[in-house]
C-alpha cells in the first residue's frame, strides 16, 4: 500500500512543481496599479470615492475542508466532521503522515489554480474570500505536532504546550519561505489581480476554535480561543505577521479577523479580542479594511457597535445571510427584526444598522438555498448597496448542490486508491457546473460591482458630467489661466481656474470645458489654450488610462498633453507617453462651472507643516461637511462629520505618524482637497 500511494503521488508532486514552475512569469510580473479601498461612511469606495459592491465568491473547501464539503452525508468520526477527522481517517486507512500531507499538498495545488479565478472573473465577480486555517501558517514541523494529535500519538495538551514554547521563543510565523498559507495567499493575489478582482482574507478556522462548531474551526476542543489566553496571544501575533507582509498590498480588500464565533458566553470577550487585532493590525501601519464577525456565526453585534471600539476608521460589519427549516429568512428589502436590531440577518436590520452606526456592511457569506432564494438575496442586497460573498465555489457530491460547481465521485475518505481520481476531480474543468452558476453571476444577473461607473483601479473611464483637476509629474495643478493666456501647470492650488468640466465629445473622447471655453490642443501648433467656445476636432480627447493609476489626454494630431514640468505653457506636441503627460485627476462635483465670481472650493488651513491639530475653514453657507484624511496610498486614516455649518473647524491629528496626508472635505455643495505635511 505504501508503495502504490507513494508512486502515484510522485507523481502528483512533479505535477504541482510543474503547474507551478508554469505560473512563476505571472507571479513575477508587477501587479499593476490599483485602488486601496476604504470606508465613506456607510460605503466601500474606491480611492476616487466611487462606490464598489464586492460581489465574490468564497473558496471553501481549498485551505480548510468542512465535512460537509469532502462528502454529503459523512459522519465522521464520533460525530465530529472535521479536517483533522478526515485526516484521522486517512491515517486509519493506512497512510503514513508523510502521505497524509503529500495528499494535502497536492489537493491544494489543484482545487484552486488560475484557470478557476479567470472563471470567476469572465462570470462577473469582482471578488473572492479565501477561508484560511491557522496550522498552514505554521511551519511543516509545527504543523506535525498538531497531525500528532489527530493521529492520537501525542496529547492536546502536550500540542498546547509546544505552541506556547513556539510563542514565547518567537518562533511562530517567522519563517515565510515555510508558511503553506503565504504561497496560497499569493498566488490567489496575483491571479486575481489579473483580472481585476480583489481578495478578502479570511481567518475562518481561528487559533484554539472560535465556537463550539468544531467543523468550521477544525477544533481539536471547542471554544479554546475564549478559554486560553495563549491562543488568543497566538492570533494577534498572525494578525500582526499578516500586516506587516501585506499592509501596502492593494489587491486586499479586507481581513475577515475572525470567522463565525458561535456560542461564546460573552458577547464582550468577542469585543475585546475584535478591539486587540484592530489595534495590532494599526501597529503595523495597515490601513486596510477591516470586516468584524458577532456571535451567533457572524451575526449578533450586541457590545459590539462601531461606537464601542477605538480606531473606529474603515471597520466593515459582515453578516452571514443563511435561511433553514428552523429560521426562515426572506429577502425583502424592508423585513426587519424588531426585537434584536442588533442581530445582522434581515435586509431591513443591515440597512437600519449601517445608517444608524454610519459604517459599510458586507454579506461574506450566503448560499446554501435554492437558486430562487440565492438569486433573490444576491439581487436585493445589490439594490440597497450591499455586496455578497457566495457560500461555496465547489464541493464534492454526485448531483446539483448550492455551490457553483460539484466534484463528483470518489469521496476523499472512501479509500487510498480513488485519491488520485479526487485529485483530477478537483481540476479546473473536471468539476461539473451547478444551476445555481446561472442564478448569481453577476454579468448574466443585471448585477452591478461599480454603481458610480468606477472599476478595480479607481478610475471612471472618463468622468462625463463631472467636474474634474489635473495635477502633473510636479504636483502643481493644469489652469486654464483664465483664458488670459496659454494653459499652465504651475498652479499650487485649485481655485475655479484649475476646475473643468468634462463632457462627451463623441466617439469615445471627451472635452474639457473651463469657465472661458474648452481646452484645445492647436493640433499642436502652438500652446494649449482654452478659448474656444465649441467643440471642433482640436478640442477633443481621449482619455487613457494608465497602469500606474493616472491619466493621459491624447488629441486629435496624436500626440499627448504635456505638463511641460510647469516651466513653460502647456503643449500637445510630445508623441509618447511620459512623466509629464501623466497626471492624477480628482472629482470636484457634478454642477457645471460658474463663471469667475464663483465660490472656489479650496479652504483655507494652518499652519503647514501640521503638528496635532489641523484648523481649516469652510463657507459657513454650507451645512454641514466630512472631512477625511488619506495616506499616500490613498487609504482613510481619519475621518470625522460635523453636522453643524461652522467655519471655523480643527482636526485632531495626534494620532497620525509623520509624513504627507490628502485632507479631503465634502458637503452639500461644496468640494475641497489639500495636502499636509504632519510633522
């Protein structure tokens, strides 16, 4: 038997060296530019502020195998359906640990590969969510004491104790090169990344078990997170790895911190535990998203709203959205619970919380219904602006199951010989599509990922309607100069001048309209100017996006809008694209432009350089405004609402480290933005 399973799984691993030898050119290739994202009150934006509903999928099953998943109907072991239960009966089956984990390694090379993601995206979803399992973020040898346990040659307590002489000595997480769960991660990151998609990264089988589910958890004893403090030390510490590796990577929209607890005694042991990783996270410097899970598999927040935690910027609260025999859910926009406002599952609660705490919602998990049903929610969340996350990509049963494909026959724990079969199964294009593909992916389903035209890199295709600054290479801003002269890139802030109006100009192209008239190439005779009262060949554009995030303006002779580095008037004679045919846009608003006399929408601020407080004005006309703070990277740090017109108006900057910021402020008609040195 040794010998039998040990040649065909030769063979499997040259298999996962080749796939993965194959994938190396995508792995190295840069990842092009993309947008953070962030919390706008109660919305996920873009770095534009345009609003993105994550529409996705989750794929379980991959790093952490439920029971239900590896087959339909198993009892596992002493009524336990667990990962390390269908390892456990492997080993009963004979397979050594060597085996066991050559099989594993092999199943993970092959449940998710590339051409799954491509899938993904060509159906529309602009998202996954990766379950991840705490022991793959241990070392082989680490991982080896814990298979111990399953096996039963070694003690749980005796696994505790090794765990605890691994932390103490900083020996946990400290060895990339030999953590399962970094290749897996970025992999996904890369394949995603090629096609526009995001990621959410998800600790769904948490240190010591977060509930009494041990299928979830693979628990080797229910709700050991809550009752050993060690544990939760563990789990800050991976939280605090995750940051620091992936604090400045753009393709993570979110990390789930802690996946489903379930039946914690204390809903305010699951708050401080919540209010500890958003604190290590932000040690690390990481500003991205983070979604919080209540009690009640993910659902019940009571002691656990956004007031009730610091470092309340860019918290997302994740509902997962099942109905059953015994708690019927519908999906009516305006059900609501009365009796536990708290509790996360009806549309009507998420949206009366979202309002009521100002912070996004997102579904990460729902599924596991018909396609009416799992059609109806994917739809209705959309239509209040809320995105989803499907419950499961794919899992193994012999007919249409929930998921959006089912792996038929054999099942992993009926015996040794069929497990080369199930690692074929697995594959991309071997696995047979469900009906419920049809019912939610998002392009066959009038679902929309970018209701404000957006996309996965922050920018509008072209902003028609909208009034937009350019900023060049040199940081200062393109003015029309007022039509008084050739345009310029030398302004250092925005005033009407630097403001245009962009409007469709046929044929794709756009033009640019300023308070004197629309910008006009000359065919590139002469300088840039902007008097011309309508629009000819001359004054239209294309808009060209870049990879690195900024924009290009091409006309009608071919050649590019130049910045000229600010050292002479604007020209559109250069050919190619460089430095300074690059810039960065922002959106202003959607009014047409006043003539000169009207209101600019830059404030007043001081003093800059900033040391803890910022003071600014805004008009006092305007009733109420938020303000927002930015990183270079373009993710939210601060942000307060002033419901009040006050004019005069300061910030609290002592939480922020040294460096530059973006202080973007926003009200009922009134738009401004300004960069600060924070010393």
């Amino acid at each position: 038997m040794r010998n039998y399973f040990s040649f065909h799984f030769a063979g499997w691993r040259l298999m996962g060296v080749l796939a993965l030898a194959l994938a190396l050119p995508g792995l190295l290739a840069p990842a092009r530019a993309q947008s953070f994202l962030h919390a706008a009150g109660p919305k996920i934006v873009n770095a534009d502020n345009q609003e993105v509903l994550l529409n996705g999928v989750n794929l379980g099953g991959w790093a952490l195998q439920e029971g239900y998943i590896v087959k339909p109907g198993w009892q596992g072991i002493n009524g336990r359906q667990t990962q390390g239960t269908v390892k456990k009966t492997l080993y009963d089956l004979g397979m050594s640990d060597a085996d066991v984990e050559a099989f594993y390694q092999s199943y993970r090379n092959n449940f998710i590969t590339r051409p799954d993601i491509d899938f993904l995206a060509s159906k529309g979803f602009n998202c996954v969510r990766l379950p991840l399992h705490y022991d793959l973020f241990l070392t082989p040898s680490q991982r080896a004491v814990r298979n111990s346990v399953l096996r039963g040659t070694t003690t749980y307590a005796a696994y505790v104790s090794a765990l605890t002489g691994w932390y103490n000595s900083n020996q946990l997480f400290t060895d990339p090169a030999n953590m399962e769960a970094l290749r897996l991660i970025d992999n996904v990151l890369a394949w995603c990344a090629a096609n526009n998609m995001y990621v959410v990264l998800d600790l769904h089988a948490a240190p010591g078990s977060q509930g009494t589910d041990t299928n979830i958890a693979d628990a080797l004893q229910p709700l050991d997170l809550w009752n050993q403090a060690i544990y939760q030390d563990i789990t800050a510490r991976l939280w605090g790895s995750i940051a620091a590796r992936y604090k400045n990577d753009a393709r993570v929209a979110m990390y789930d911190l802690i996946n489903e607890p379930n039946n914690v005694p204390g809903n305010q042991q699951i708050h401080n535990l919540l209010q500890r990783l958003i604190t290590t996270v932000r040690a690390e410097g990481d500003n991205h998203l983070l979604l919080l899970e209540g009690n009640g598999f993910g659902n019940d927040f009571n002691l656990m709203e956004k007031s009730t935690f610091t470092n309340t910027a860019n918290l997302v609260y994740n509902s997962h959205r099942y109905s059953g025999a015994t708690y019927l859910l519908d999906n009516n926009v305006a059900s609501v619970d009365l009796g536990s406002p708290n509790n996360l599952r009806t549309i009507g609660n998420l949206t009366r919380f979202r309002t009521a705490q100002n912070v996004p919602i997102w579904v990460g998990e729902t599924g596991e219904n018909t396609d009416t049903w799992m059609h109806d929610a994917a739809v209705s969340l959309n239509s209040v602006g809320i995105g989803w996350c499907h419950w499961t990509y794919k899992r193994f049963e012999g007919s249409n199951n929930a998921a959006l494909f089912h792996i038929p026959p054999p099942y992993i724990v009926d015996g040794v010989a069929g497990l080369p079969q199930v690692l074929n199964n697995i594959l991309f294009g071997n696995a047979v599509p469900n009906t419920a593909l049809n019912a939610l992916a998002p392009n066959q389903n009038g679902i929309v990922n970018y209701p404000d035209g957006g996309n996965y890199h922050g920018l509008l295709p072209a902003p028609v309607g909208r009034i937009v600054w350019l900023q060049g290479n040199n940081n200062k801003f393109v003015s029309s100069e007022g039509g008084f002269q050739p345009m310029t890139c030398a302004r250092s802030s925005r005033g009407v001048w630097e403001q245009f109006t962009m409007e469709a100009a046929g044929s794709g192209k756009v033009a640019l309209r300023s308070t004197t008239g629309y910008v006009s190439s000359e065919n590139g005779t002469r300088p840039v100017t902007v008097n011309h009262a309508t629009v000819s060949a001359a004054e239209a554009f294309d808009w060209v996006l870049n990879a690195d995030g900024t924009v290009s303006l091409r006309g009608n002779n071919g050649a590019y809008l130049s910045s000229e580095n600010g050292t002479g008037p604007m020209t559109c004679t250069r050919t190619s694209i460089s430095a300074t045919e690059k810039f960065t846009f922002g959106i202003s608003g959607s009014a047409p432009l006043a003539g000169k006399g009207s209101k600019k929408t830059s404030s007043a601020f001081y003093p800059n350089p900033v040391a803890n407080t910022l003071a600014y004005e805004v008009p006092a006309s305007v009733p109420s405004h938020r303000i927002t703070v930015l990183d270079t990277a373009g993710r939210v740090v601060l942000t307060e609402t002033h419901p009040t017109p006050v004019s005069q108006n300061t910030l609290d900057l002592s939480s922020l480290k040294s460096g530059l910021y973006v202080v973007r402020i926003a009200g009922p008609g009134y738009n401004s933005e300004f960069k600060i040195s924070k010393q």
